[in-house]
C-alpha cells in the first residue's frame, strides 16, 4: 500500500472541496441581474484571441460598429480591443487569464470573445488551464445558451448549457496518484444546477414553449447527474405549464439526427460537458461549428463567442484571410440582443441566414478559392440594408 500517495490524494481533493463550498457561498450572494437600458456607455470588449482569432474579431467588430455607428455617435456605445489572450502571452505569465487582461474584462459589460487556443498534452505550450474555461469561472458566466435554426428543417433549438460547473471546471485540477493511477473530477451543486434550470424553464415558459427536456447520464453517473435531474423535477413543479422529460445523453446523440424525433426539442438543458458535445453535433445541421454563436451569461456579465477552434493549422499554411467569421458573427447577433438592440439583431441574424445558407452569392471555403472574411463581412453588411431582407429570409426560410 502506497500511504504517501494515498495521503497525497486526500489533500489534493481536501482543498478542491474546500474551493468548491467556498464557491456555493459565493453563488449564494450573487447580487441582481444589469439592467444595460441604464448604462451610458455601454462597454462592450472585443478579445482578438490568437490563431484566426483576431482576423474574424475585427471583421466582426467592423460589422456591429456599422451596425452601431449612430450608438457609437452618441455616446451609447462603446468598444475597447483586449489583445492579451494570445496563448504566447498566457503561457508568458502561466495563467489562463493574466491579470492585467482580467482587469480589462472586468472594466467591460458585455465581452465578445474570438477563440483561444488551449494547450494539450505534449504540444509546446505549458499546460495551463482553457481561457474559456477560466472566464466563464472569474465572471460567474453560469449559462452557455446556443441557438439552432433551420427553418427548412423543422429544428428549432435553444440549447443551456451548465457553464462553471462539471468536469470541465475541475478537468485541470486531477491528480496522478501513481504512475498507474490517475483521477479527474466533476462537481455539481444545488445552486449551479438550480439556476441553469430555471433559465430553461423560464425561457420556456415566457415563449410559450410547452415543452423542457433535461440531459443528463444520471443511470450511471449517479450523485452529480443524479442532482441534476432531481433539480430539475423540482423545478419542473413550478412551471404546470411546461411539460419536461429526462433523456442520457447516448441517446440523445442519436435522436438529434433522427428526422421525426429531431423536431420534437425546443429548449434542452444539460451539464457542461453534455452541453459541449450535444452543441457541436447540432451545429452541423446549421452549416457547421462556423456558423453557430454562442452566449455566456452571468449576473454581471455576459460573454458571446464562436463556438470553434483557433486554427492555427490555417494560420500556418496562409488562408488566414479566409476564415469564415460566421459563428463570431452570430455571437455578435446575440449580444446585440442581449444589450437592447433586437432589432439590429433580426436583420444580422436574417443577415447571415440569407447571405451563407440560402442566396450564396459568394461563399466562404476556407481557401483562396472562396471569398475572404473581409469580403464575406462587405456582403452581410450590404445584406442588413436591403429593403427586401425580410421577405427574402421568409421566402427562403419557408
């Protein structure tokens, strides 16, 4: 018996414990949501990330200050560019988020988030943890919401994700016990899953959605999953008006691709890791992980990013400038929703629909074969002005 290991591994999980209780009494004292109809100027940060990351952040950012330029005028709306999330930088400091960038964050309201690269084991990098993962933890950013549409299809989704909890907060935090043995970790709590859930349903119920369905694995992943689904059937109780079902995420998986089951989900609510893989699966019927956007939403703060990769194997091979900027685009779509603009949003969101699913009059292939993220931006921006924008997306869409 190996008492030093085993006394190790005791610590090692004593103190995540001990963060873990601090963080529900941190979760208990969350103050009320912003209301961003009374700020002036609201602060919007762009993170260029690395990788492709800063060509589609400011083709992106060009688009919404287009969009914004009379908010820009007078003083409604203000953007700051934060640089320092390249991972040359964050491996310089050995943090996901350095802090002179946190404070930067935190000096925002709302962040719009090109991709960062995370390192893996073996790559050149120092193993630090996601930024993503690091910044939805800082900022308390507890719901990942990703929308999926396609009208011609019948689907309808709008997917929330658990964002700070599971095993992806603690992915970094297991312990080699021995050369033979190793542990990693997931958490769940009362509070975590209780206002993930409750977003669903209320989200539900005020769209007049009868319907919630909760993922989980919670016949075999039986304490975290297991509170989850409890949670759920409690809340569940408050909202008559919304029917809701448990499904395993295996199967789940399985029916997103089934043609008469797929239209049958509406709003679907699941832990972090669920989340990321069910999100990424229902973005190809969309056109793809390049075309989705996604929100990261907290009391404070919210966060809309891409919901792909950094790229650096375009980076490197020179097709850069060809990068579609679709999925930041669509996360910029959000957050213009977010912050009051619905109406900015409809029209980039029709924008995009018209522009890369439907009328295609140039096409993004990645490759020097198809259109640049600069000359994809000049479309959908001349897209967002056609009188016709409407009626083109609702005679495409039906």
């Amino acid at each position: 018996m190996n008492n030093e290991a085993i006394e190790r591994a005791k610590n090692h999980f004593a103190k995540l414990v001990q963060e873990q209780l601090e963080r529900v009494e941190r979760m208990k004292q969350a103050g009320d949501r912003v209301d961003y109809l009374k700020l002036k100027p609201i602060i919007i940060g762009v993170c260029w990330g690395d990788g492709i990351g800063p060509i589609i952040s400011q083709e992106t950012q060009r688009i919404l200050e287009f969009l914004l330029k009379e908010e820009m005028k007078n003083g409604k709306v203000e953007f700051r560019t934060i640089e320092g999330l390249t991972i040359e930088n964050r491996a310089k400091h050995m943090k996901a988020i350095p802090d002179n960038v946190l404070k930067e964050l935190k000096a925002c309201h709302v962040i719009l988030k090109a991709p960062t690269t995370t390192p893996e084991k073996g790559d050149e990098w120092p193993n630090i943890e996601s930024a993503n993962v690091a910044m939805r933890r800082y900022l308390d950013l507890f719901a990942n919401v990703r929308p999926v549409k396609v009208p011609k299809e019948e689907i309808d989704w709008i997917f929330f994700r658990e964002n700070t909890e599971g095993a992806y907060v603690l992915g970094s935090k297991g312990i080699q016990v021995t050369e033979d043995l190793a542990f990693d970790f997931t958490v769940a709590t009362r509070q975590g899953a209780e206002r993930i859930i409750r977003m669903a349903f209320d989200y539900a119920a005020k769209n007049n959605i009868n319907k919630v369905t909760v993922v989980t694995k919670a016949n075999v992943v039986k304490t975290t999953d297991g509170l989850f689904l409890e949670i759920a059937g409690e809340i569940g109780k408050e909202y008559p008006q919304v029917q809701w079902e448990g499904w395993y995420i295996d199967i789940m998986t399985a029916k997103l691709v089934d043609p008469k089951r797929r239209t049958q989900f509406r709003v679907i609510v699941l832990p972090n890791l669920y989340g990321d893989i069910l999100t990424d699966e229902a973005a190809e019927f969309q056109g793809g992980v390049g075309t989705a956007g996604s929100a990261n939403i907290g009391t404070r703060y919210a966060m809309f990013e891409a919901i792909h990769g950094s790229a650096p194997r375009m980076i490197n091979e020179g097709r850069g400038q060809y990068a579609d900027p679709s999925s930041l685009v669509r996360a910029g779509a959000m957050m213009l929703r977010h912050i009051g603009f619905a109406d900015k949003a409809d029209k980039l969101e029709m924008a995009l629909d018209v522009c890369g699913q439907y009328e295609k009059k140039i096409m993004i292939t990645g490759r020097d074969n198809g259109a640049s993220a600069e000359e994809f931006g000049n479309y959908l921006m001349e897209a967002t002005q056609d009188p016709n924008l409407k009626e083109k997306w609702e005679s495409f869409t039906k």
